[in-house]
C-alpha cells in the first residue's frame, strides 16, 4: 500500500482524495434533525392509541389508568411519535396529572407543543402525529387522551420529569419504545 502511494502519480492520488471528499460531503448531506442546542439530549417515546381490544381501545400501548409510566429526566428534549391504531379516533395531551381522568381534559398542555391537533375530535385510525417539547420542569403529568369521555373510560397513563432520573426509562419494562439521542 504504502510503496503504491509512493509510486502513484500525484494526479492519481489527488483523484482519489477528490472522491473521498465527494463521500464524504454525500454522508454529510443527509438531513440533519432540528437544532436543539449543543449537549441538549432528546428521548424518543412511541404512543399507540387503541392498542389493546380488550379494553375497547381506551388505552395506551395496551396500558390505561397509570399503568404505563415514562420517566424523563428534566431538560430534556421529548420526541413523542404517536399513531392511532383504533376504529375510535383519539387523540394525547400531556396534562398535570391531577387531570388525567376529567371527562374534559384541559385544553392546554403542561409543555408548549405536548398535544396532538383535533384534541377533542381525535385523530382517525392510520394517523400518526410526531409531538415535539421540553420537559422544563419537574413533576408527575399524565398521557391523557382529550376526546371528551375517553379518560374517564381510562385513556391516560404517566409521564414523570425527573431531576434525579439520569436517563430516560419506562415501566413496565418495554411497554414504550424509548430511544435516546
Ligand atoms: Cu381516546
């Protein structure tokens, strides 16, 4: 290798160095996700509306009533990937958690941007909506679904913001799909 490059023409090698910036630039050029600011880490959560039919699909990921909880350490930036799989349309706002079961959720999230759109008239079967926010401050809120009635029926489970959690986590084990970056 070494005594090719030495015999190599210099064209030669400034020919491959031109390709290997041209990779390079190419990988580079994929695009890149929103800047959020430097050291600013970002959990991905995966919400499933009407998973379950046993619970005629008031629930999420198959959990109702607090029985899924997401921890998330405070500061962190919250990538919620939620998709409705149910014949009812539903819909996720991130709410204190002392409402997670009135008849009519709040109207406001607990952090700018925490909701879908269409809250009380939900999102259709097949939808799916990515909801981007800060956990900025520490406290126990709830997944709750806003079309009127549904929390009630059970259609809420629990988001901790954590100033002593290190990472993101979820109980049971498994019942979300968490992802960090
Ligand atoms: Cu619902």
């Amino acid at each position: 290798m070494l005594a090719w490059m030495v015999a190599a023409p210099k064209w030669r090698l400034a020919v491959r160095w031109g390709r290997t910036v041209g990779i390079l630039a190419a990988a580079m050029a994929v695009p890149a996700a929103p800047v959020l600011g430097a050291g600013t880490h970002t959990v991905e959560i995966g919400i499933v509306a009407g998973k379950s039919a046993a619970d005629g699909g008031f629930d999420f990921n198959g959990y109702q009533r607090g029985a899924m909880t997401v921890t998330v350490p405070t500061g962190w930036q919250v990538v919620v990937r939620f998709q409705n799989v149910n014949a009812l349309a539903h819909s996720l706002i991130i709410a204190p958690a002392s409402a997670a079961q009135q008849a009519a959720p709040p109207s406001t999230p607990a952090f700018p941007g925490a909701m879908t759109k269409d809250l009380a008239s939900g999102l259709p079967k097949g939808a799916t909506q990515t909801l981007t926010f800060a956990a900025g401050k520490a406290g126990t809120y709830a997944f709750v679904c806003g079309v009127p009635g549904h929390a009630v029926a059970g259609m809420w489970d629990k988001l901790v913001v954590s100033g002593a959690a290190k990472t993101p986590s979820v109980t049971p084990a498994g019942a979300a799909a968490v992802t960090t970056r």
